[in-house]
C-alpha cells in the first residue's frame, strides 16, 4: 500500500502534462475549415446537356451573407442564371449556360478560425449556343446582268433586215421597159397596116 501510494503521486504530474499538451494543440484543419465535398457537375467532368443549376456541396452548414458564388463561361462571360439558394451545407446556382468550352465555379467562404476558404470547380460544356456567322457583305462591283440576245425572226413574221432601194425595181425594170417596146412596136404595124388598107380602097 505505501508503494502505490508514490508511485500514484508521481504518475500525477505526467497525466496532467499529456492533458495540457493535448489541451494545448492546434486544431484540426477540418475542424477549423469548411471544405467542398462535391460538385454537380463534378470537378473537371464533361457533360453533353447543361445542367439547370451547378450544386456545391461542403462539409459544414453554409452561412449565406458571408458566401460568394460565381459562375463563369468561356470568355469570362458571366453564367449563373440567377441568386444561390442555401440549404444547410450545400448550394445551388441556376446555370445560363452559353457556348461551349470551359465553365469555373469559383467559391468563397468563411471558416471557424477567421481565414477564408476559396475554390473552384471546372466543367466542359461539350455542346451550347452556336456561334453567329457573320453577315456576306455585298460586294459593290457586282457583274451586270447580260442583256438578252435577240432571237431570230419568226416564221411569217416581217424581216427587220433593210432592203436596199430600189434593188427590186431594178431587177424588174427592163421587164417593163421591153414590154413597152413591144405595144409600140405593135402600135406602130397596126397603124401601118389600117393606112395600106385605106390607100388601096
């Protein structure tokens, strides 16, 4: 029994210098930080059809005054489709997505020891809003439209083609002018011919 007893006092002092040192340790980080847990879409994922809204997902209760969330596109083009909702440690942001490419869900929150907690998701949007092709410029110098060539008459229908003149009559006169000579010529015997007769009765 008065062994014990000594041995009992000198035990004392350790135990009470473990409990002080455990007393006296920092504390945990996961204790001291609020971390992501999960994402919907989920860090560095593809995804074919866009989401309605981006969810985070974290390991303690959110406080929504001292929480930021932003979601951008490709060209830094804001996304989120409207305010965050809260419910206990997770969030949820409406997505507008835009074209496709790569799309940053950056977070910040506040933790137990003062320090803020930043992070971010990215996702690939594999499919979106496609890109509007530019207008054709007209082009000033356009080639003027050929006019028409002009068909060949009709058949039955009068020739445009000019006729010189005079060309039928010339081809023709000498017709005229022997036939003239001829009724003269007659003229002439008939007269011949009534006279004779007239002188010999």
């Amino acid at each position: 029994m008065g062994g014990r007893v000594p041995r009992l006092v000198r035990a004392v002092p350790v135990l009470v210098g473990v409990a002080l040192g455990v007393a006296l340790l920092p504390a945990s980080p996961a204790l001291a930080h609020n971390s992501l847990t999960g994402s919907n879409p989920a860090n560095g994922a593809k995804v074919a059809t866009a989401p309605a809204a981006v969810e985070l997902r974290f390991l303690a209760k959110l406080d929504p005054d001292r929480t930021k969330i932003t979601v951008t596109g490709p060209d830094n083009i804001p996304a989120a489709g409207g305010e965050p909702t809260f419910s206990g440690s997770r969030v949820r942001v409406p997505f507008a997505p835009g074209a496709a490419g790569l799309y940053i869900v950056d977070y910040q929150l506040p933790s137990s020891d003062g320090h803020p907690v930043k992070g971010e998701v990215r996702f690939t949007l594999t499919t979106g809003t496609a890109a509007t092709p530019p207008s054709p410029s007209v082009s000033p110098s356009a080639s003027p439209t050929p006019s028409p060539t002009p068909s060949s008459a009709a058949p039955g229908s009068p020739s445009t083609t000019p006729v010189a003149a005079g060309s039928d009559d010339n081809g023709r006169g000498w017709l005229w002018a022997a036939a003239g000579g001829l009724v003269l010529l007659a003229a002439l015997a008939a007269g011949l011919f009534l006279r004779r007769r007239s002188t010999r009765s």
